[in-house]
C-alpha cells in the first residue's frame, strides 16, 4: 500500500479508502489508484485486516477424512452457502486424531476465526468443549459420538429402553446440531425389503457410535411393525472393508436365499456387494442390499446400490445458517430425513427362489470348501434413479 501511495504521491489513507470504493475520494484518484495497484501487483492482506478489526470472514471447518463422498458433499453445501453469506471455510482434516483436532483449533483462533463447524465428530468431546470455552460459535453436523458396546446390545437382544433412545441428546455443551435422521433412515431401507417381499433379513452394523445405533434401532423398529423382529445383525470389524466382506461372506455360506440386507452404510453394502460375487449368489435375485448415505460412487457399482440418501449439502448450508443467521435459522437440534434411492440392488422376491436358493447354497459349500467358481454378479438390466421422497 506505501508503494502505490509514494507512486502516486498520496497518503496510504487515500489509497486504503479508494481500494474500499469510498464516494469522498474523487473518481479520477479512484481509478488512478486502482491502475497504479493492478501495475504493482498490490493485494491487499486478509491477514492484516483479520489482525486489525479483530474479526475474519472465515469459518473453521474441521472434519474426520477429505477422501469421504459424504464429507465431500457436505463441505460443497457448507462452501455455498458461506460464500452466499461472504464467508470462506477453512478446513482442516483432523484424521480421528486428537493432536490434529487441537492443532485446527489453534490455527483457527490464530487466524480470529469466530464460527466453527465441525462434520461428524466422533469420540470424546474435548474439541468441541474447547472451541465454546474459547468462545466460538459451534455447529456440529451428524456428531457420531461413541456409543458404549451395551446399548447394541440392548438393541439386537434386550428390551428399548429411554437411554437408548435420548442417547446423546444432550452432550451439555452450548453447540448448534443439524443431523441426519438415522433411526428414519433404517426404518425406510427394512421398509424397502419387507414391501419387496422379503422376509429373511439381517443388517450389517458399523462401529460403535450413536448414527450406527440408531441404524440398528430403525431396522428393528420396521421390523417389529410387520412381526418379522428378530433377524440377525453381523458385527464386523469397525472401518476395515475386508472384515465385513468377510461377515457378509460367512454369514451367506450358511444362509439360503432369498436375503434382504441393510447395511449400516454404503460402504458396508458395497463389501456385501463384493463377498456375494465371491460366494456365487446373485443380486439381486439372490440377495437384495440397500445401503445408506448415497455416497458419489453409489450409482456406478454392479449392480448400482439402492440406497437412502442424506441431504448432505443441505445439512452443510443448514449449519452455516446456525452460525451466521442465528435469528433465521431453526434454534436446538434440526434433523433432515432422507429419501429412498431405487437402483438395481433390490428387486422383488421370486416366487421360484427355493431352486435358486439350493444352487447358491451349493455354490457356497464348493467355495468354502476350496473350489474355484464363481458365479457372476447380474449386470444392471435398466439404467436411471427412481427416487421416492421419504
């Protein structure tokens, strides 16, 4: 700014206020300043501004992996909308490490950042206590805290008790929360199923934590509507895709068709996807899988997955709406249902499934059993989405 002043022999005063467009400097100086800073290459620093008004145009983002659909997703709606608003995000991947959550935080604070969005946070809360504590404004979208093992299992083999449905309700911190309707969303996925025909079912849970509770609690829910509760439910290893193609892969070896599965995510429906190519059985004749989130790549496996899709951008516009328009936006928790996405994962139940079901089953025992065919997934016999508003 000092060089496009003593270029132009000004004071910086007259070039600060003519870069901000102010009326009471004449128009020719205006545009003589604005000439003399696009020859000098002059930008003016944020930081700068940040450090004197004590105020940013940022808004701190943290989540848990950039290489997530979902979170991809959910930054876009998150970046549209403040930018709208005149704001920028500031991301951070904090990759489930509590060193890199506290490391965001202080590049926030250095950076008089004020809003703070975190996407699916999980375990313990100390980020989130911290960012209020240092006076932030708080959003949290989808907060997957940890849930304890015996509440699963109050689920899958006890009775539904108020702990298990108030789980997480209140963490006693100031935050704003917009999340994701799970128990809705394990309802419609079993819905789907049962109005399919099917009446063997089981559900593929993920780790222990609050969105995968509730999962499980709507696959029982819809279930126990139409009296076909208990059904199985495979526990594989948390986050390792191998270890729920193989509980997928275990489970069919000693299973006739049909099945209907739920799996707790996308992920987890693809693994089911690839340990029913292996084990011989057919989808979706054999075996119909609905998954849940509708991940980008949802679509362009074989078969594609049906699915029920959040509104992940949504989700992310709501939460900056939380920070930056507190009067308009809806005050506590929101929560966003989602929609049933119909690919070719599911079908109908034949009525001559018996027959199919020995072949698989004879399949099955030869692969356990060391041999090496394999049956081939049916490719997809119709392209295009049938979306059905939930």
């Amino acid at each position: 700014m000092k060089d496009v002043a003593a270029a132009l022999n000004v004071s910086t005063a007259t070039v600060s206020r003519s870069l901000r467009d102010d009326p009471a400097i004449s128009l020719e100086t205006r545009r003589a300043v604005l000439d003399m800073a696009r020859s000098l290459q002059y930008r003016p620093s944020a930081a700068a501004r940040r450090l004197r008004t004590r105020a940013s145009s940022l808004i701190g983002v943290v989540v848990q992996s950039v290489g997530d659909g979902y979170v991809g997703d959910v930054v876009l709606g998150i970046q549209q909308r403040a930018r709208d608003l005149g704001y920028q995000p500031l991301l951070f991947a904090a990759e489930g490490r509590e060193d890199l959550e506290a490391e965001a935080l202080d590049v926030f604070l250095s950076e008089q950042v004020t809003e703070f969005i975190a996407v699916s946070p999980t375990g313990r809360p100390q980020l989130l206590r911290r960012a209020v504590e240092e006076g932030l404004h708080v959003a949290v979208i989808n907060w997957d805290i940890e849930v304890p093992a015996s509440l699963f299992d109050s689920v899958e083999r006890g009775r539904i008790g108020t702990r298990v449905t108030n789980f997480g309700s209140s963490a006693g911190i100031d935050v704003s929360s917009i999340a994701f309707h799970d128990v809705a969303a394990g309802m419609m996925a079993t819905s789907h199923l049962a109005g399919l025909g099917h009446r063997q079912l089981v559900h593929v849970r993920g780790p222990n934590v609050r969105s995968s509770l509730f999962r499980l609690l709507g696959f029982r829910r819809a279930l126990e509507t139409i009296g076909l509760w208990p059904q199985p439910v495979l526990s594989p290893e948390p986050h390792a895709q191998e270890s729920r193609e193989a509980a997928v892969a275990a489970y069919l070896r000693d299973t006739r068709p049909p099945v209907g599965m739920v799996a707790y995510d996308d992920l987890s429906a693809v693994a089911a996807l690839r340990a029913a190519h292996r084990m011989g059985w057919r989808v979706p004749e054999d075996l119909s899988v609905v998954g849940i989130d509708d991940i980008q790549f949802a679509a362009y496996t074989n078969p594609g997955l049906t699915t029920v899709a959040q509104p992940k951008q949504e989700l992310g516009a709501l939460a900056v709406d939380a920070l930056l328009l507190p009067g308009k936006a809806d005050p506590g928790t929101q929560i966003l249902d989602g929609y049933l996405v119909v690919r070719e994962s599911t079908a109908p139940v034949e009525r001559d499934a018996g027959e199919h079901g020995q072949q698989a089953a004879d399949t099955s025992s030869d692969l356990s059993s060391g041999s090496a065919g394999v049956l081939s997934i049916r490719p997809a016999t119709h392209t295009g989405d049938a979306m059905m508003d939930g």
